[in-house]
C-alpha cells in the first residue's frame, strides 16, 4: 500500500470522526483521497471537475451525529474493507495508488463514494481511460 493510500485512510478516519461516526465508510475514504492533492488534480485534469464539488456530494450522503465519535480508532465498514482488497487486487505487483482506490471507489455503485463520483460524471470506465491516456503519454515522453 501505497503512502498516498496510507494518508488517505488516515485522512477518512479523521473525516468519520468529524461526522460523529464509528465506521470509516466508502464515503470517507473518498474525502480522504481528495485530501491528496495529485488526486485531486487527475479529477480536475481528466474530468473538468472541482474536488470541492466531490467532497460536497460525498459529504451531503454523509449521515451525521451530533457529537464527535471518542473512541481512540474507527473500523473499516465491509464494503470499505472490499474496496480496498478491490484496489489491491487492481494493483497486482505494484503498491496499491491512489488511482488504484478511486478507480474502485467510483465502482462500488452502490457505496456512497460511488453515488458521489457518478453524479460529478466520474465512473471507473471514464478513470480506466484516463489511466490509460495518461500512461501512454508518460510512456511516450
């Protein structure tokens, strides 16, 4: 795994104790990743869309608790958990990036980070091409 992944989950700990909550979801570890500012960045390259509007969609499926969450660590939710196993499967030999876990993120449909990415018109076939086009151009130059 990957520094920028580590950081991220980190950053989605952070993100589910600011709402109160227990369990670090799909949608936490999306707000963590755009925390990334490489990240961040690839979205606003390759989909002409601002991170803020992102993490504002996340953020609006977000259920939130009055008070911030005490417990010294927050658990991964099961579908938090097969996402990242998603993304270190797409990684194979190489350290799970964030690319890695967005890509899976945006295919988790019915995850909150999911329904966030689809309606800013981030999908995992339109981040699969952009890899792609990306790395070609890297290759080439």
């Amino acid at each position: 795994m990957s520094r920028e992944v580590q950081a991220a989950i980190l950053f989605a700990d952070d993100e589910a104790r600011r709402a109160g909550q227990n369990r670090i979801g799909t949608e936490h570890l999306l707000l963590g990743l755009l925390r990334n500012s490489q990240t961040a960045q690839f979205l606003q390259d390759q989909f002409t869309v601002l991170p803020g509007q992102i993490a504002e969609a996340a953020r609006q499926r977000m259920e939130r608790f009055p008070h911030y969450e005490t417990l010294p660590w927050r658990t991964l939710t099961d579908q938090a958990q097969k996402t990242l196993l998603n993304a270190h499967s797409v990684a194979g030999n190489v350290p799970t990036g964030a690319l890695h876990l967005l890509l899976c993120l945006a295919g988790e449909r019915g995850g909150l980070a999911g329904q966030a990415l689809a309606e800013s018109g981030v999908s995992s076939e339109r981040i699969s091409e952009a890899i792609t086009r990306t790395s070609a151009l890297a290759a080439k130059g």
